[in-house]
C-alpha cells in the first residue's frame, strides 16, 4: 500500500492533469505517505505540447518594464539567494542521494529531451549536469515552464490555489520526506515565480537572470 501511494505521489509530481481536471474530473492535492525515507521512484515529468496557452496577463498586472528590469532581477537573485540558503546542502548530503537520483537517473531520458524541446539544446547538456543541477533547473524553471506550454493556463495559473495545488505541492510533497525547511523554502520561490508568469506571461530563469521571452 505505502508503495501504490508512493506512486501515485510521484505520478502526480511528474504528469500535468488537465486531462483529470476537465469536465469537473478534478483530482486532489498529493498526499505522501507517512514514512520519511521511502524508495523514490517515478514516470514521466511533463513535456509541453504544442499547444499555444493563452499567457496574456491581466492588464493591471505590473510587467517588466526596462525602467524595472533591473530592481526585479535584484529582487530576483535576492530571492534565489534565500532559497539556496535553505538547500545547496542537500547537493552533497546522502540523505537527499535518493531525491536527486530522481533527476539523475530516474526522469534522465524525459528530462532531457524536455531540455532540448524547452531550451533549443542538446540533451547531452543537459545529461553533463549532476542531479542537483539538473534539480535546481528543472524544478525552477523548466517544469514551470512546461505548464506554461501546455494549453491550459486558466488551470494551472488561473489562480494561486490552483498553482499550489497542481504546480507547486506534488513536489514539496516529494521534498517534505527529506526535509520540511528545504521543501518550504522551494515553496516561496516558487509563489515568488507564480507571481512573475501572472505579471509578465513568462517564467523567469534564476539562472540565467532572464526570462522565457528572451531564450
């Protein structure tokens, strides 16, 4: 049983649901299991479609600006500094080998096509980043990016309820079995970026300091 759950934990983790959530078929949020160190395993993270997503924000939304660019990019990098206080440990911490074996090896063949799809890269690039990298990345950009993509914006960005709930707890559900203060901190940031996508239509690289408008 705690096996089926765990599954189901990781399937919701790695699968958009808008074609669970139509025609009032809405799933609930992930529920984890109560032990903390299970064997994580996994499917499929999504991939975006080819569908064209209504990204327009709302009109009273404050966009970027080039008067603004820079004090948001601090804001930004401020931000991102925070949530790497909480979570540069867990590169090197065999306590979290199981979490980052996810993105390593687990997701390798999807996670890197998704690269190539997403940034116009070569997968191989992508297989070069050790799992903590391919963690950082993926979890704050290209996997919100691919929700982005998948022609279902009201759903997945129509509110901030439906972020956390679709987007965002799947995987702090996943880190909530390794650590309760890196999982929040990945929380904040990430309501940090829900905030950027309704005020702008694009998802923001910490990166790389630009957004998805500009690669």
């Amino acid at each position: 049983m705690k096996k089926f759950l765990l599954l189901t934990v990781c399937a919701l983790l790695v699968f958009p649901v808008s074609s669970c959530a139509k025609k009032g078929n809405t799933p609930p949020p992930a529920k984890a299991p109560a032990n903390t160190n299970p064997a994580v395993t996994s499917t499929t993270p999504p991939v975006a479609s080819n569908t064209t997503p209504n990204t327009t924000p709302p009109s009273s939304a404050p966009a970027t600006t080039p008067d603004n660019d820079t004090e948001i990019i601090a804001e930004a990098a401020e931000r991102y500094d925070e949530f790497l206080d909480e979570i540069s440990h867990i590169e090197n911490d065999n306590a979290w080998k199981q979490f980052l074996d996810v993105y390593s090896t687990t997701w390798i063949v999807q996670t890197s096509k998704a690269y190539a799809d997403l940034s116009g890269g070569a997968e191989e690039e992508w297989r070069a980043m050790n799992g903590y990298e391919q963690f950082l990345l993926y979890e704050t950009y290209y996997r919100i990016l691919s929700y982005l993509k998948a022609g279902e914006y009201d759903l997945y960005f129509g509110n901030v309820s439906n972020y956390e709930k679709y987007v965002i707890t799947p995987t702090t559900n996943l880190m909530k079995r390794f650590g309760e203060t890196e999982a929040e901190a990945f929380r904040k940031l990430s309501l940090w970026q829900f905030d950027y996508v309704i005020a702008n239509g694009a998802v923001f690289n910490f990166i790389t300091g630009t957004d998805s408008r500009e690669q």
